[in-house]
C-alpha cells in the first residue's frame, strides 16, 4: 500500500512524521495480518531514506514501467 505524504507537514517533524515512521515500521506485520505480501526487508531502509531526504514526487513522469521490482521502482529515487 502507498501513502503519499505532505512535504512540509512532514518537514516540521510533527505528527504526520511520526505517522509514516509508524507506517513504515508497521508495514509488513499489518500486510501479513490482512494477506497481503509485505516488501523486502532492503524496502525499508530506502523509504527512511527518502522520509529523511524530503524525497517527493513520482520516478516516472507519467510513463508506464514494465517488469520493475519494487527495489529497483525505489532505486529510481536516489
């Protein structure tokens, strides 16, 4: 499951900040709990990665991407 996040509501550290460290951390146990498939392990220190670098927008300026893991969808960030 996606999120997208509010830049500055996340720049000032606030609640929406500690939301999405919630989330990420909370993530595969929740996606185990409902059947979903939870994202490598290696996911999550790329999404604290771009949490903490104020990473915003999508990678893919409106064009489709076929056959992209997710580890390489979000190596498409730094």
């Amino acid at each position: 499951m996606f999120i997208y996040v509010n830049f500055r509501d996340n720049q000032n550290k606030g609640l929406v900040n500690k939301f999405v460290e919630f989330y990420i951390d909370k993530a595969p146990t929740i996606a185990n709990a409902v059947g979903y498939i939870p994202l490598p392990n290696e996911s999550k220190h790329l999404n604290y990665v771009h949490l903490y670098q104020g990473k915003v927008g999508t990678v893919f300026e409106g064009k489709a991407e076929i056959n992209l893991t997710f580890l390489l969808f979000l190596g498409l960030f730094q």
